[in-house]
C-alpha cells in the first residue's frame, strides 16, 4: 500500500508537465486514471522514433517519450467532447480526490468540466490547471511551450557558451525543464492541497504556469539581478570567479575539472605534465588566472587532450582534484553508482514483454515511490474502469463504443 493508495486523481493532461505530476503521484501509490482520445490518445504515445519494441522487433504504438511520463496509471479513451463523454469525466471526478488538467484557458468550462462545475459533484475537489502562462494576465490565452517559456522566462539568457566564443549564443536546455519543474511544483502543490482538505474539508484550485516556474527557479540568477541591477550573462561552462572551473576535452571524450584553490591548480598541472604552469606569476594565484583567463584556458586545453578521459579522472582523483566525466546516456545506465542505486527498473508490457524505464529518485524508509506497472497502452483499462469504478453493465459499456463516446 503505498502512502497515497487512498487517492485517487482524474487526469486529464497530455505531454509532460501534467503527466509527469501524476506520474509522480502514481509512484506513491495514488490511483491515476488516465483520460485519453479515442484512437489517438496522450499526443506523446505518436512522437517517434524510436518507440517501444515488442519481442520480434517491430514497433509498437507507444514511443519512447510517452512511457517516461505514464507509468502505474491506468488508461480510459473518453470523447469528452460528447455529451455521454463528458457525463463519464463527471461521474469519476465524483469519486475522484484530484483534478489535473492541462487545457487551453476556458476550454473545458465549455464541456462543464471547469472547477466551478466539477466542484458542485465534488466539493472539496482538488482541481490543478497547468497552462504555459497562468489564468490570468495578458498572455493567458497564448499556447504554452517548454521551449518558448525558457526563453521569456530569461533561462536562455543565462544558459549556452559566452556571446563572442565559438558557439556563443543562447542555449535551450537538453530537456524540458520548465515542464518537468512545473510537475514538480504541481505536485507539491496537490500534496499541500490535500493536508489542507484533510484537515478542514475544503478542496480548492490550483492555478500553475510554466512561465512562473521557469521564473521562480532561477533561484539565485534572480536575487544576483533584483540586488545588483545587472542582469546576469552567459558564462557556458566556465565559471565567472574561478579559473579553471569548466569542460575540457580529452583524447577520447570530456571532463570537468573544478579547481577551487592554489593547490588544486598546481596538482591538476602536475599530472598533465605542466608543473611550471603553476610556478608561473601569471597564473600562480586564482585572481591571476581569471585575469589571465583567455591565455591560460587554451594551454590547458592543449594538456588535457593529450591524455584519455579515464586516465585524467584516474589521476586528478588520486590527487584530490574534483573532477568528473561528461557521461553519453550509455554511461550513465553503465555507472557502477547509477547501477549500484538500482535507477533503471524493467517491468512487464503487454505487447512489448518487457519495458525498461527509470525509477522514482526518491528514497525513502516507510513509504518509498514504487514502480508497478508499466505506461498502458491505449484505453487499455476503459472498460474494466467504467465497469468497477462506475458500475456500468457490459451492455452500456457496448452501447458508448458503438457510439465512439469510448
């Protein structure tokens, strides 16, 4: 039983930021209902290749983007665009603790499938709307994307190589940070909504957007800004106090080394065969070096590459300079850490056999998040929902999918 087996959420979201709260839910043992399209379901399950493989090799319907953000939830195909839909959706939020949704503003008040109207079969609901710009302002009736909200929100400005150097310029990052950070603030938010209701009986509504929490996590970006005035500028992977902080590349792949005094420098030019770069006045010191930053970084680019990726983490390790590879994904699922903490888990699929995917990071002695069942497959639980849930007959349940309402 896990810490939230007594939950259930009704979730109405696609693509990643409201999946990825559900999912998070779901890894604590909440029920999640999944409400999907009829034959075309979560956009995600579409965006390939590469896609899930069943044992013969050929591709199943699920892509590989769907089944990160899906696991331990059960799949229902809903027309909620049709009346008889749209009575379902209210017949589960009835019975349901939790609301998640990620339509455009307004869109499902329409359907009468907005807080106000689900809140009259459900009181103390739990209703969260995740949206790219909130519901309210100027730019509330905009699409919300990951992509553009990290470069509003000043994520860009302060990510990618110096302007001025190769590569210079702004830089998204490698994944979708503001909606998986909005998933996670969404779920902090679920949880808090839920204490409250469990201590007074209220229920409420949540109002999240990707362009606030893009903001908000710039964390000390934003104070450096607001006491300063000067907004902040694009460093790559160098540091703008410490040199050398930054990548570098080896004879077969990249580093980083983190030099954070004297000592460490020396150290790091002794085992790349330079110990006179540390007794040299212009770059003995670290005032020196960040002074001296534009002469010193090629030289030891010119070291580095001279040696292996292993063989400069094997050395500066030994001498207690911190330091660590720039790891491909195949090294990363490699690492004897990553393998020794168990982060990739497999679980059973019903067209693929078998289905590998990554774990919940959180750990914890009581209550820990479990991976239980994989990503469905398209309406893969519809009836047995509409039939234990909603206790429709096989008649009725006939009837909706005849008429495509299923």
């Amino acid at each position: 039983m896990g810490a939230l087996s007594h939950i259930r959420v009704l979730d109405l979201t696609r693509v990643l930021a409201g999946p990825w709260c559900a999912q998070t839910l779901a890894d604590f043992g909440a029920d999640v209902i999944k409400i999907e399209r009829p034959e075309v379901g979560d956009d995600t399950r579409h965006w390939g290749p590469p896609y899930l493989k069943t044992p013969d090799g050929a591709d199943t319907r699920e892509a590989a983007y769907y089944l990160a953000a899906n696991r331990n939830k059960r799949s229902v195909t809903v027309d909620i665009a049709s009346p008889e839909g749209q009575r379902i959706i209210r017949e589960l939020a009835a019975q349901s603790d939790v609301v998640l949704e990620n339509y455009k503003v307004g869109q499902l008040q329409k359907y009468g499938l907005d807080y106000a109207s689900l809140k009259e079969v459900k009181p103390d609901l739990i209703y969260c709307s995740v949206t790219g710009f909130g519901q309210t302002g100027p730019y509330a009736q905009r699409a919300g994307y990951d992509f553009i909200v990290q470069g509003i929100g000043g994520f860009m400005s302060i990510t990618g190589e110096r302007d001025g150097q190769p590569g210079g310029g702004p830089q998204k990052a490698g994944v979708a940070i503001a909606d998986l950070m909005t998933g996670m603030y969404s779920t902090v938010a679920v949880l808090t909504a839920l204490t409250h209701r469990d201590r007074t009986g209220e229920g409420q509504y949540i109002d999240m957007a990707l362009l606030d929490v893009q903001v908000a996590m710039l964390a000390n970006m934003n104070s450096n800004f607001l006491a300063s005035g000067q907004p902040p500028v694009r460093w790559g992977n160098a540091h703008p106090n410490i040199v050398p902080y930054q990548t570098f590349q080896t004879s077969d792949g990249w580093i980083i080394v983190a030099v954070g005094n004297d000592g460490q420098f020396r150290k790091f030019v002794e085992a790349g065969g330079r110990p006179e770069l540390a007794d040299d006045e212009r770059f003995a010191t670290n005032p020196a070096r960040v002074r001296q930053r534009e002469t010193l970084a090629p030289m030891l680019a010119d070291m580095v590459r001279l040696q292996s990726k292993h063989q400069w983490i094997a050395a500066l390790e030994a001498a207690g300079v911190p330091c660590g590879p720039i790891n491909d994904l195949g090294e990363v699922f490699e690492n004897e850490q990553v393998m020794a903490r168990g982060m990739r888990v497999d679980l059973p699929h019903p067209t693929a056999g078998a289905v590998k995917l990554v774990r919940n990071p959180i750990r914890m002695s009581g209550t820990p998040p479990e991976a239980l069942t994989a990503p469905p497959t398209l309406g893969e639980h519809t009836e047995s929902i509409l039939r234990d849930v909603l206790g429709y007959d096989e008649a009725r349940i006939a009837a909706l999918r005849k008429q495509s309402v299923i």
